[in-house]
C-alpha cells in the first residue's frame, strides 16, 4: 500500500512511547501537519484510469487517516500489520471469517469476555464453527479441548475479564503451533504497553480499540494486528470485503489516545495497586482479585509477560449481593458503567451488568463481584471515595 517513510521506520525501531507518538505517520508532505489529518472522503481522484495516488481508491478499502493507526497499532504490537475496525467485535467476527470456514473448530476461554462469547455462540456456531470453552489458566485443559486437523484457533484473553485470569502465552502458543492451531490473543485488558503477545509466539492480537487504546471513552473501535505477511493478506482481503472499518474520526480519535498509552498505563497501574492495598484486608471485602498479588494463581506467569499488573481490579463484597449492588451506587468518583480502560474510574457489577448475558452458563460469574476500572484521578481521591462507599 502507501510506502513506509524513513521517519516511520526510525520510528519502529525505537522505544515504545517514541513508537506511539511517531509509527504510521510522516508529517503531512503539502502542509506538515504534524497529526494526520481526518480524511473524510469516500472516494480519491484517480490520475488517468488506475492512477492511484499512494494506493487510495476507495475508503472501505483504505483510507489515509487509517493507514496511521493501523502502522501505530502494528509498530505498538511489533506485527506486520494492523487493521482497524468498527468495535472489537467487527475485528472477532472479520479474524473468525479469514481462518474459519464451516465444520472448523474454536477453543474459547471459558470466562471470555461476555460479548466475545455470544459471538462465537449465537453467531460463528450458527455459521458453523464449533466451538469448546476452556480454562485458559490450565494449559492441560487447552490441549485436552483441541481437536487436532479441526481446530484452527485457540483464543487466548489475559487477564480475562472480570475475573482476571492469566493464561500463558508462551505455553499456549506452543500447544496451539503443535496442533497446527493459530494463537490469538485479545490483549484488551493489558494493552500492547504492559504486554506484547506477539513476542511471545502469538500469531493474532485483538484489541477492543474503545478500551485502554482509545483511552478516554470517546469511540468504539477494534484492531486486529498480525505477525507474518500471509496471514495478514488474508485479514487484509476479509477487512475490504466485509467492510466493518473504523472510520476516519474513529481512527483519529484512537491514534491520539494511543500516543499517551504509555504514561496513561503506568498511572492506572499505580492507582490500581493503591486500591488493592486498601481493599486487602478491608472487613467489607473477602476477596480481592488482581494478577498483582502474590496469592493471585496467574501471579508468577503474569510476571514474566507482563511489565505490569494493570488497571482492573475485582474484589468480592463479604456481606452479598446486595451489599455488592449498594456500594456500585454508593460511589461517587467511580462512575457507575460498563466498558473500562477510559481516564476516568469506572464501577460495574458484572452479573447483573457486563456478564449478565452469561448468568446460567459456564461463564457465570459471583454475584457478590464488584469490578473496578482504576482511572487516573488523583488516588487519594478514589481511594476516599471507596472508603466511604464500603463503610
Ligand atoms: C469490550 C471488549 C471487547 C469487545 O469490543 P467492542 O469494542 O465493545 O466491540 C472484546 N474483548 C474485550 C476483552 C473487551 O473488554
């Protein structure tokens, strides 16, 4: 497509923060505007039949202002190349459609993110995927649930959500390669700052861009970066014929929140590690869960493929549900809502809310779980405001 600048192959190889500010864009050649302009426009004027300029036809197809994104998002990831999507789900279904056909076969985490799992339930298995739910924490089970010649991907969430489940990477990329299986990671909860699945042996990275990416929950988008040329023309060929592309607002909106990933990330883990230490060992609270803490089972492997723990934070309320549903209204920094990795803290309670889908089924989660999205306030104010929320 559009040919790689020197300044956007400098920019790969530097460090992270260099990578989010400058990959997959070059100032403006007629201007030099500094940030990629928002190109609204459908269609391109052609130089004679066929003269494209820089490769732009038609904006299903590609479109400048995604072009920037999807270079930051493949520099951020180290793949060779990024999609961006309409929401993360548009970039799921656009993946299941480029390695899957009918009579095919998934391995699900069996506490994947709620609407992960309606999708490969209500509509891939409609279509004819197959699909088996595992632990993702139990590389034994993942291996078990494979059906070698049948499974094409086996899909990985760490941390999963709500409960904060870590699989893997490494191991589950090697059971997944052994079986002629693809690893894909949704690396949503983590965000490519805190953890690179690809470095670890993942052939997929998925990412709800309207998350920790987008940052200040102000556009729904998804991404989908992959890690070698083939796969990635087959992902490029389902993105334009399927056409749920981000569009150039989106886009823009996702490139500019990305550039602060890095500093936002590190605030939202301190601010997550001082609200773990005031719920641990809070008498209202029997149990707190977060991949941070020494008795958290995924702690060790969280350690060596992740730089952090993180931003989410799940505890559960001693005295019940209801007392669970009580607090998510007693707060008053922590906003009551679903989605997580905005600016601002976030409180939901995810059987009756985010997971309620799931209430009856393997992915039911405890109905006394309050999930946090630890922002990036001053910490001495959410840390006040759970106070008085829990006493
Ligand atoms: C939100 C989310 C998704 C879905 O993304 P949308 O942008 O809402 O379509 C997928 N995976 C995880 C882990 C999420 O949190």
């Amino acid at each position: 497509m559009t040919q790689q600048s020197d300044h956007t192959q400098d920019a790969q190889k530097s460090g992270f923060e260099t990578r989010a500010i400058h990959a997959g864009y070059e100032p403006d050649p007629t201007t030099g505007a500094v940030i990629p302009p928002i190109f609204a426009t459908s269609t391109y004027k052609q130089d004679g039949v066929g003269g494209l300029r820089g490769g732009y036809e038609y904006s299903r197809s590609a479109n400048p202002t995604r072009t920037a994104l999807e270079g930051q998002l493949a520099a951020l990831e180290e793949g060779e190349r990024g999609f961006a999507f309409a929401s993360g789900l548009a970039a799921e279904d656009t993946l299941v459609r480029a390695t899957c056909k009918p009579g095919d076969h998934v391995v699900i985490p069996n506490d994947a993110y709620g609407g992960t799992y309606r999708l490969f339930a209500k509509v891939e298995q409609a279509w004819g995927v197959e699909i088996t739910p595992a632990p993702v924490s139990d590389v034994d089970a993942v291996r078990a649930a494979i059906r070698p010649g049948q499974t094409k991907i086996v899909w990985l969430e760490t941390p999963t959500n709500p409960l904060l489940t870590i699989g893997d990477v490494e191991a589950l990329a090697a059971v997944a390669h052994e079986a002629g299986a693809l690893l894909v990671v949704d690396n949503t909860f983590a965000s490519p700052y805190l953890q690179q699945p690809l470095t670890l042996g993942a052939d997929v990275v998925v990412h709800s861009t309207t998350k920790y990416a987008g940052g200040h929950s102000d556009v729904v988008g998804g991404a989908l970066v992959v890690r070698e040329l083939e796969l990635a023309e087959q992902v490029a060929f389902h993105q334009n014929a399927i056409g749920a592309v981000a569009g150039p607002f989106d886009a823009w909106l996702v490139m500019r929140g990305l550039k602060t990933l890095g500093v936002r990330m590190d605030r939202h883990c301190d601010n997550a590690e001082k609200v773990v230490d005031l719920l641990t060992g809070h008498r209202g609270v029997s149990q707190v869960i977060y991949p941070g803490l020494a008795e958290h089972p995924g702690h060790q492997v969280a350690t060596q493929q992740m730089k952090r723990y993180g931003g989410m934070v799940s505890f559960r309320v001693a005295a019940g549900e209801q007392a669970a549903l009580d607090l998510c209204e007693r707060t008053r920094v922590f906003t009551l809502g679903e989605s997580l990795g905005g600016v601002e803290s976030l409180i939901e309670h995810p059987g009756r809310m985010t997971h309620a889908s799931v209430a009856g089924t393997d992915l039911e989660v405890p109905n006394d779980l309050v999930r946090l999205s630890v922002g990036i306030e001053t910490a001495d104010d959410l840390l006040a405001d759970l106070e008085q929320a829990l006493s």
